[in-house]
C-alpha cells in the first residue's frame, strides 16, 4: 500500500528491537528482522550482519548525503 500510494518513491524500513526471546540459543536471542526498500535500489553497502545501530547511519549517508560513522556491530550485552 505505501509503494502504491507514493508511486514508489517512499523510503521503507522494517525494523525490531530483538530476536525471539524464547530462543532455545543466544544466537536466534540476538536475531533481528530488518527489512528496506528504497527507491533508488542502492544496496550495496548494507551487509548480512548489519545491526540496527547502523541501519540508519548507512540510509543518511547514502540517501541524504550525510558523513554519519558507521559503529561496531553488536549486542547491547555481549
């Protein structure tokens, strides 16, 4: 529905917090789902491990021509 009602143009991400928290190991626990869709189809510098504290580093820098610094990715607690 928002590619439709934007012609395809809108930015769209899809982010959560955690993996599940009733994982059976601590790897699914840290687990997130991030999803994107950009107009522009420029994905190169998104990675299989990217976490969210990078997310929207990568989009700004890209996107909008920002110079944020890309972090360490990794869990809050490990």
């Amino acid at each position: 529905h928002i590619k439709k009602a934007t012609q395809g143009k809108a930015i769209i991400m899809l982010l959560s917090d955690h993996g599940y928290r009733y994982a059976s190991n601590a790897e699914n626990y840290y687990s997130n789902l991030a999803a994107i869709y950009r107009p522009d189809g420029v994905y190169g510098s998104y990675y299989d491990s990217i976490s969210n504290v990078n997310q929207f580093r990568v989009l700004f820098n890209q996107y909008f021509h920002q110079n944020f610094e890309i972090l360490p990715d990794r869990a809050a607690d490990k």
